[in-house]
C-alpha cells in the first residue's frame, strides 16, 4: 500500500469535504487561506467527459499551492477513462486522487457511479486499482500520447501545468521540485451503503485493494442528506479499517470544531472531513466564528476570488454563497435580497458597506 502525503498528515485529520457545485476553486482557496484544513478535496470530475475531450471539466481541477496537500476527486464507471483521468490528474500536480463512490444524485448513481459502485463491489474494486496503475504509470515515465488521452485533452492540460509552472492562481511561483512526477496515493469517499446499511461488509470490499484512505458519509444513498449521520455505523467500519494502514475519515452533520475532536475520540476515527458546517465560515478549521463585520469582509474578499479565477461561471454561481455568510445576523433578510441581484463583487462591495459600514477595502487589507 502507498499512501504518499497521507502518512505526513498530522492526526487527527480535520479536512475540507469535496462537495459538488460549492468547493470550487474560490471557495477552496479563501478556505484554504482562512483556516488551512487539513486537507482539501476538489469538486468531483466526470471521467468519461473529461476522456472524451470535455476540457471545460478541467476547471473544476483549478487549485492554489496554498491549498496542499490538494486531492482531485473524480468519478464514473468506465475503467478505461478513470485510467485517463488519473494520468491527468498525476499531469496537473495534485498530490493524490480521490474517488467518488458516494454521490447520492439520480443522475450519478443510476448510471451506476457515485454511490451506485455500493451495489457493484468488483468493479469498485477493479476501479480503485485501475487509478493506482495510472498512479504508477505516471511516476514511471508513462506519457499522455502513450496513455491514448485525446490531443485537445493534452493541450488543455498541458497548458494548465504550464500556468502553474509560471505562476499559480495567487501569483506566487511553484517551488522547483513540484511537478517532478512522484507516485500518488489513492482514496476513495463513500456511504455507509445504498438502500439498507452495508458499512461494515463494504469497507472489507474496498479495503481489498489498498486505498490509502477512506472517508465514509454516515447516511445512505437513499438517505440522502435527510435524518441523522449514522456515526455509530462509521464507527463500526473504523473498526475494520484499524491495522490495515487504511485511515479512515467520518463525515455528516459536524457542526463545531470541538464536535469535530468529540467525533473524533467517541468513535476512535483518524479524523473526519467537514462540509456544510463551512458555509460563510472559511475560519471553521481555526475554530473561529465570523462577527458580521468579518462576514461582510470575507463575503468581499470571496467575491473578488470568483471574478479572478471563475468569471466564466457567471456571478449568479457566487451568490449562494453570499447569502452563506450573513446568514443569522441582524437585518440578514435586508441584505439577502440585495446580495441576490449582485452581479460583482463591486456590487457586494457596495451593499457591505452601505450596511455593514466597513468603507473602503481592498483584498490585501480584507
């Protein structure tokens, strides 16, 4: 087993929780700049978009060194693309791969990815070892033109290492040995089962071939997000992972830093991953908890992050967040309607300051 940056990891491990549609790149790095989880989980990428030259994927794969150790979670069913995919990954200079065999959306799990891999424990298998071969091809010298990855995809990822070569997303230049190719550990995030609880009998599954790590959702795939987190069923599979020099990661409804230790201690874990409980709050993992004045300042600061590396999303994709962070404050209605017709980060500027009275920043001094 090989388990690279995850062995160096400090424990416990309180790490950022990939989560689809919100953990992108600004989000990661105002994150990762507030409060330094961890580790951090990219959004997931589709393998077989990706394969077949859907390069407008690779913006989901945009990172900031001061996000490391940074992982790219990926996700499908074809063997063949998560074998591209991960020799991409390998290319772009994460320091490991994650896969995805827990989405509980319909239009992931019915093509059997995401949590439908549950009901599918061979191919689950044959896909974790189908990434650790690319892993390895790649630190043996294996090219993309060898790998058969389609020419619009190796320009495409060519050119982003290219840019983080000369500078990455905050402008500072990578340090000289970084994108020398090093064998990359492989993880896997999943459920504690699909329709009926299996934790226990899946992580023996998984843990046949060797991931170096595994982070468990406490809910099934028919669960959802509804109920509680089945942290006694995270627990238990804890318990199958120990002496196996597989770590094992819990995740669901941790709500405080101090309930992330508690967690962390009831159930014997090597660490949890957090996800909602960072909405509005990049400081989370400094135990800290935003006064409106630093709520308005980081709602600013993010905003301007998105119009620097996310433009091409549309302003419309930031303003989920900025009802995120003024969330519980006085006069947060107010402000909410105004901050959901902003289409710049002049415009969040504008409404903070207005109320908030905080006058004039810049992103330096936010």
């Amino acid at each position: 087993m090989f388990r690279g940056f995850w062995d160096k990891l400090p424990l416990p491990i309180i790490g950022l929780s990939p989560m689809d549609g919100v953990t992108d790149a600004a989000y990661r790095y105002i994150v990762a700049s507030a409060s330094r989880p961890s580790v951090i989980l990219t959004e997931f990428v589709n393998v077989e978009g990706l394969a077949r030259g859907a390069v407008s994927m690779l913006d989901h794969l945009l990172y900031d060194e001061a996000e490391r150790p940074v992982v790219a979670q990926i996700y499908g069913v074809e063997t063949e693309s998560f074998y591209k995919v991960a020799l991409m990954a390998c290319e772009l200079g994460f320091d490991g791969i994650d896969i995805n065999m827990g989405c509980p959306a319909n239009k992931v799990a019915r093509r059997g990815s995401g949590a439908g891999l549950i009901r599918t424990p061979e191919l689950a298998k044959t896909i974790i070892r189908t990434v650790q071969k690319a892993a390895q091809d790649w630190a043996n010298g294996i090219t993309m033109e060898e790998a058969d990855i389609r020419p619009k995809a190796i320009r495409a990822v060519e050119q982003r290492r290219h840019s983080r070569e000369n500078g990455n997303l905050s402008g500072s230049r990578l340090r000289g040995n970084d994108m020398k190719r090093r064998l990359l550990p492989v993880s896997v995030k999943t459920r504690i089962g699909y329709d009926a609880i299996v934790a226990e009998e899946w992580i023996k599954h998984l843990l046949e071939a060797e991931p170096a790590n595994i982070s468990l959702h406490g809910r099934t795939l028919k669960q959802m997000y509804m109920g509680q987190a089945n942290w006694e069923e995270i627990g238990k599979a804890a318990r199958v992972c120990k002496g196996t020099g597989t770590t094992l990661l819990g995740n669901g409804d941790i709500k405080s830093l101090e309930e992330a230790h508690e967690k962390i201690k009831t159930y014997d874990l090597d660490g949890v991953l957090v996800g909602r409980a960072t909405f509005g709050n990049p400081w989370f993992f400094k135990g800290l908890s935003p006064t409106p004045a630093d709520a308005a300042k980081g709602a600013i600061r993010h905003s301007e992050a998105f119009e620097r590396l996310l433009s091409e999303r549309g302003f419309c994709n930031m303003r989920k967040h900025l009802g995120w962070y003024i969330k519980g404050f006085d006069g947060a209605r107010e402000l909410r309607v105004q901050l959901m017709q902003s289409n710049s980060s002049a415009d969040v500027r504008k409404i903070l300051k207005d109320l908030v009275g905080l006058g004039k920043m810049s992103e330096a001094q936010s």
